[in-house]
C-alpha cells in the first residue's frame, strides 16, 4: 500500500493528516497535510513529479484555509447601497435562480455563459460542463484554459492526433541527451521539475533555452538562444532547415509513420537562417549548434510552453515544433518526443470533461453526433436536448452585455478581471451584465464586480482527482470538512440544477461524479473507464486513456502509432509572420509578459499570502540598462507602459537579462499594475489564444 491509500482522511483522529497535491500548478507536487491542535503543517511528499520537493507556493498553501479574508457566507449586491452584503444560501441561490430565469425568459437560452477553470478537479470540471448543457442548456461555456493550453492543444490534435501535454513521464526528462525548452521558465514555473533538469546534466546531457530573457532557467543552459518574442516559428523553420542541409532526417520515421512532410521540405527550404537571424536576432552559429544538438542526439525532446505558445500564431508556432521533432523521428521514441508543459493544476483534466466550447467529455467533440449520442445517454438527456459549440472565451468575454451576447455570467475558478487580455475592456463587458455570478472563496477582483458571490470549498476540504502535466489521473484528498457556511462547488451546482428544475440529478459526492465521468469519458479520445480511485491510491496515479480497468495505463504515447484515423502522425507546412501589433513610431518597444516564482496567475490566492507577499510584493517592469539610459530611467523609478489599449504603473527593474528592445512585466497584479490593461486582444484564428506574449508599447518615466 503507498502513502497515498495510508494517510487518506481520518476524520476525528488526531493528529488528522492526508496525503494529498499542491493546489497550484500541473507539477502537482506531492504533499501532506498535518493538522494538529488547530495548525496545518505542510510537509513534502515523495512523489514522482516533485521527488520530494516543493516551492514556496507549495509550502504556505495552507495559509489560505483559515485566511482571515477567507468567505464564509455568501454576498448579495444590495441595490440601494451598491454593496456586496453578506446574505443565506438561499437568499443568494434563490437570486441566482430568478436572474437565470429573468435572463433567459427574455432572451433565450443562450443568453446565459458560464466560464470555468483549469484549477477545477475533473469532477468539478465535468459536473460543470453537464450543467451548462442540461441544466441551463446554453451552449455558451468556456474557461481559462483557452488562455493557457489551446495552442499546443489545438496543433497536438492536428499534427499527433491528441493533446496530451507531455506523451511521456516528466522523469523521461532527465533521460534525454538533448532538452530544448520553447518559452518555458521552469526555475521560476516548476521549481521541483528542475531536479529532473539536474538529472539530465549529471547524466552529460544539454539543455538549450530559447527565451527573449536570460531567465532563471536559462542560466543553467549550455545554450540560450535570445530571440525577439514572437520569432519561434521562424527560429523553428531555421532549425528544419539546418537538419535539412546536415542530413538529421530520420527518414525512415518520416516515411513510415507520417504524412505530408514534402510540403513542409518546401516550406522550410527557403527559411535560411541568416534571414532567421535578421529577423530573431538569434546567430546563425545558435541557430547550427541547436539543430545539430537535437539532430545528433540519441535521444532528445523539445518542450513548448507559454512563451512560445501565447501568440496569434501559437498553434503554427507549436506545429513548427512538432514538425522539426517528427522530421528528427523523435515522437514515440524512448526518452524523445516533443511535449507541452501545461500549467495549471488540472489545466489538463480541465480540458477533457467538457468545459471547453466545443467539447464533450472524454475530449469528445460536440458536434459529432456519435458523441452527443454517447453522452447524452449517460446524462439521461435526448441527444437533440445538447447545446452545440460555443465560442472560445475571449470572444465569449467581449460579447458579454451586448446586444448578441450573454447578459449574465457565471464564474468558477477565474478571475478574468486580472487575467483575461484587454483588461479594462472585459471588466466593463463584464459591468454590462444583468447577472454575474463568481463562486470563489476570496474576494476576487472579478468577485467584486459580481451580483452574486458564493463562498465555496478550498482544495484541502473535498475529495476529487486532477490530471497533471504528464496525462496522469492523481487524487486529491480532503484533510477536513470546509467550514461552516461554505458548500462546494458540487454542492452548489446541485442546487442550481433543483432550483432551476434540471431534468436529471447533480451528485455532490465527488466519487460518485467520478464514476459518471468515467462512463461519459468512455471510447473518447481521453478514456478514463479504467480509471478508479483505488487504482489511483494502490500506485503513483493512472494515465490516460485507460480504457479497461483491469487493462493497463498509458505512461507513453505513440510508441507504434499516433491516435489518429491511419495511425500516421501529419506534417504541416507553416511559416512565420509579424506579430498582431508591429512596434511603430509611438510604440516602439515589445512588452512581453509571464510569471515569478512567488506569485500565482490573477493573484488571488498567493496575494493574500504573507511570505509570498514579501518574497515578491508587487509588479516591476523589467528594462535593458541601455534602454532605461536612453529613457532616462533609473532602477526603482516609476515607469508607465503605454499601448494602444491602456497602461500599467510599476517601478523599473533595469537588468541587463532582457533584450534592449523589449520589456517584461509579470502579470500577477491588478489595479494601476494590471499588465493585461496594456496586453492586445488579437487572438490565434485555430485555437482562440489570445496574443499575451507580444505587443507594441512605449516606456514613460512617471515624474515624481
Ligand atoms: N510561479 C508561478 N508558477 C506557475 C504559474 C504562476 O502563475 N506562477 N502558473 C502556472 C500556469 S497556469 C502556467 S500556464 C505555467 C506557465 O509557465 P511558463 O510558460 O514557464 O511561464 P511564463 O512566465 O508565462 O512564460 C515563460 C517564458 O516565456 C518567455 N517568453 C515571452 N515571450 C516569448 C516568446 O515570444 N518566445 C519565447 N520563446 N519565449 C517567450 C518569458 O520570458 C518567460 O520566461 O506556469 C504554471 N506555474
Ligand atoms: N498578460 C498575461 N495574462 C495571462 C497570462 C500571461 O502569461 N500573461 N497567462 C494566462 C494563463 S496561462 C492562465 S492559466 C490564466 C489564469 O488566470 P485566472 O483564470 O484568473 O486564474 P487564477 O488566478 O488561478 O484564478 C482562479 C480563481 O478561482 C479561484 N479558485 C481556485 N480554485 C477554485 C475552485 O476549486 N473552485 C472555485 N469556484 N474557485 C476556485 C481562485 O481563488 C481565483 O480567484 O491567466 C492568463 N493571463
Ligand atoms: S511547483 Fe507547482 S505544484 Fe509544486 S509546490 Fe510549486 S506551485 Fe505547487
Ligand atoms: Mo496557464
């Protein structure tokens, strides 16, 4: 028996302790909670991703479980006061209700949306995609997600035939002789995902880093490659090119297993790298030592991330990638393949149950009728009852309140209001609405806009599963009971669904969601029929598909086939064009944006959080010494980002780590440092992410 079954939740017994995951990020990091005399200690916990360690979010993610800020009661807007006044479950339910009603007794179905969250437990995340399309049935949901994981999910299932966001166990990096990381900052992102970085050194192998940073991670490089941001596909089609001319085609791969890789020759043979160069910045002799790294190695893997995937061209950018690993016969070969790192907690679980616009669960299409069939049966639904797709959430976003869009929302496990791209334009989208409704246990910027906020569980008081970055199905176990006047989210679902006379039934507890899921999930893409909890608890978690509970798991994919129609993985000719928003005479800089290590996304959570308030207490805006001379800009001085769309306030960092020509501020804060007040809202026409990762901005000095 492992840990995992060992130390579940035994209530009343002191000390309690469960073994458990990190709420944060798809690291998942194994962890125990211990309470005892009314404290709650978190101790790390061997576990195959984090092997034994965590990071500083990690280690106070209790603090917020009795947070003096934490909600306990839900909040009604009062409307001669203005305010958000605490109220019953049932007052508030009982609003929710009459508004959907109002809203949708006027303007149909679809004029209610609701927007979920990567950081929802597959539970949550189905419970919630079945309750849009049964219980409202408006075919307007959508999540976070779009904003994380779309590119690389969108050119996985078009080029592999399935987006799972490492086909491989993370431990696989450490194997690879060669590493090439796409815009990923693991040191600050996943701290513990670099002991397998460390692994991969000890063992003699390379790492090579392309980021417009010099970066905590790239610093343990052999390589870094520092192109502009917005220039990897082309970085990507420069390395094709060289493993081209240096005869790196693994041509026997490309002609067994794959389709369409004349067309790409094509493409590429006219991407020299001195025009890559001219155009990223990064040296011909760069561009040669990395295609000769990956192209040489016995084993090797190329990972995307953000920085290369929050783009207008991100899926293209991702299938570049994928284009130069399958031309290299890397996909399905031991220790090789190219993979994503998906960043939140269940960013990938979150995607598969269908909380996405145009998916069912078991990543099932919407508009395939088989589909609907299959899941509309499990529901106890007619086929012909289902919603069909909706739209990708930054469009879903800012239609909201206009004559076309949705007047009221609901919201589980975002905060739009700090994350989403244009800011200031989706919080008065959001302004706009007859209804919002946040469900949160803190009161999150978007919380505050709301009508309607519901106080709802935190991750250490239910029970329920999360798929992490490497496809694996882990449980999360419950230390204690949520307090008093807290309800869960299942909890709260369910009682819409009554109030709002759903034709079949929502169930609270957790497993037994499980058990449908896996019935809904099953013959889809992702299968989880052979995934139990039990299973989950007698080893280090299940990965799918699993189809068979008594068959085996998939660890690794595409070992003798892509899960696609023939089996043949699809090559994809792309190539590089500017970013949505060119520098110009006014807005002569790129402003490129990401995280730090003590912040966690919108900062809701992490804010509130004392060490991680002072480990990284507010917004900066990072500035080349040579550009902050030329601005007049000194380290520590107030400097204001302008673009076409609004500005962000925020002291200088001047550092000699970013390019001259660009800037970079963390997107954790809200108010005057908002960064996304500034971010552009053009989108990839694929995969609806939006362009977070480049626009045209100027610097001012802000005259004290
Ligand atoms: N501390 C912390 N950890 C987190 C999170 C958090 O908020 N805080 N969030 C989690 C989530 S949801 C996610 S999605 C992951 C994200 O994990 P990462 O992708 O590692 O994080 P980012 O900082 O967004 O971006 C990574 C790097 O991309 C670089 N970059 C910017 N523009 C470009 C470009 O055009 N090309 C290239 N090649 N690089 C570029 C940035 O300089 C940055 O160093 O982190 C997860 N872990
Ligand atoms: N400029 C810029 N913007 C970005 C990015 C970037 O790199 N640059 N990255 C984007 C990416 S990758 C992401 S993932 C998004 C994330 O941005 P958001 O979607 O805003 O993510 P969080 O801040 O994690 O918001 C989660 C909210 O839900 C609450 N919550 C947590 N767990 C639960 C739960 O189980 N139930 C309920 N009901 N609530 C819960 C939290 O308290 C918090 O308020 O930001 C995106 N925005
Ligand atoms: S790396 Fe991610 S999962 Fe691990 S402790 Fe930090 S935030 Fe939590
Ligand atoms: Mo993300």
């Amino acid at each position: 028996m492992t840990d995992g079954a060992r130390l579940a939740t035994r209530p009343g017994v002191a000390p309690r302790e469960a073994a458990t995951h990190c709420p944060y990020c798809a690291l998942q990091c194994g962890m125990v909670l211990r309470e005892a005399r009314g404290r709650i200690e978190v101790l790390p916990r061997e576990f195959p991703t984090n092997r034994g360690g965590l990071c500083q979010k990690g280690w106070t993610a209790a603090e917020l479980l009795d947070h003096p800020e934490r909600l306990t009661t839900p909040l009604l807007r009062d409307p001669a006061t203005g305010e958000l006044r605490p109220a019953s479950w049932d007052a508030a339910l009982d609003r929710v209700a009459a508004g959907i009603r109002t809203v949708q007794g006027g303007h149909g179905r679809d004029a209610v949306a609701v927007f979920g969250g990567g950081g929802l437990t597959n539970e949550k995340a189905y419970a919630l995609g079945k309750f849009a399309r049964v219980a409202l049935r408006t075919r307007h949901i959508d999540y976070n997600g779009r904003w994380c994981m779309s590119s690389a999910a969108a050119a996985g299932i078009r080029s592999l035939g399935v987006d799972r966001g490492l086909p491989f166990p993370l431990a696989d990096l450490g194997r690879a002789e060669t590493l090439l990381l796409v815009g990923a900052n693991p040191a600050e992102t996943m701290p513990p995902l670099m002991r397998h970085l460390a692994d991969q050194r000890e063992r003699g192998g390379r790492l090579i880093v392309i980021d417009p940073r010099v970066t905590a991670t790239a610093r343990q490089a052999d390589l870094h490659l520092q192109p502009l941001p917005g220039t990897d596909l082309a970085v990507a089609n420069a390395l094709l090119h060289i493993a081209l001319t240096e005869g790196f085609i693994d041509r026997d791969y490309v002609a067994a297993r794959t389709d369409g890789f004349d067309a790409v020759r094509r493409t590429v043979a006219g991407c020299w790298p001195a025009e890559v160069e001219r155009l990223s910045g990064v040296p011909v002799a760069d561009l040669e030592a990395t295609a000769r790294a990956l192209g040489t190695a016995g084993s090797a893997i190329i990972l995307t991330a953000r920085g290369a995937e929050q783009h207008a061209k991100g899926v293209d950018t991702v299938t570049a990638f994928i284009n130069l690993a399958l031309a290299l016969g890397l996909p399905g070969r031991p220790g090789s393949g190219y993979g994503c790192l998906t960043g939140q907690g269940n960013g990938q679980g979150g995607r598969e149950h269908g909380q996405k616009a145009d998916q069912l669960p078991g990543y099932r299409r919407i508009d395939d009728p088989a589909a609907r069939e299959h899941v509309a049966r499990v529901w106890g639904v007619p086929a012909d009852d289902l919603p069909g797709p909706g739209v990708p959430a930054y469009r879903l976003l800012d239609s909201l309140g206009t004559p076309d869009g949705p007047r009221a929302l609901l919201v589980f496990g975002s905060n739009p209001v700090v994350s989403a791209p244009r800011a200031a334009r989706i919080e008065s989208r959001l302004r706009d609405l007859d209804l919002l409704v946040v469900a949160d246990f803190l009161r999150s910027e978007t919380a505050e806009l709301a009508d309607v906020v519901l106080p709802v569980a935190q991750w250490a008081e239910e029970d329920g599963t999360m798929t992490n970055l490497e496809g694996r199905v882990l449980r999360r176990r419950a230390l204690r009971e949520p307090p008093p006047g807290v309800r869960t989210d299942l909890a709260v679902l369910a009682d819409l669904a009554t109030r709002l006379a759903a034709p079949v039934e929502f169930p609270t507890d957790p497993r037994t969601v499980f058990a449908e899921l896996r019935r809904a999930s099953a013959g889809g893409p992702a299968d989880y029929a052979g995934v139990t909890w039990e299973r989950i608890d007698a080893d280090t978690g299940v990965f799918w598909p699993c189809p068979d509970p008594a068959g085996p798991d998939s660890p690794r994919l595409f070992a003798d086939r892509f899960p696609t129609p023939d089996g043949r993985a699809r090559f994809h000719p792309v190539t590089h064009r500017p970013a949505a928003e060119e520098v110009s005479v006014d807005y002569p800089l790129h402003l490129t944006t990401g995280r730090v290590l003590a912040q966690y996304q919108s900062g809701t959570q992490t804010r509130r959080v004392g060490a991680l308030r002072r480990a990284a207490p507010g917004a900066f805006v990072e500035l080349h010494p040579d550009l902050a001379a030329r601005l007049g800009v000194a380290d520590g001085d107030e400097v204001r980002v302008v673009s076409r769309r609004g500005e962000l306030r925020a002291p200088a960092r001047v550092t000699p780590t970013i390019r001259p020509d660009t800037v970079f501020a963390p997107f954790h804060w809200a108010g005057a440092a908002r960064a996304n007040s500034v971010t552009n809202d053009a989108v990839d026409p694929v995969s609806g992410m939006p362009e977070f990762k480049i626009c045209a901005v100027r610097v001012e000095r802000v005259e004290s």
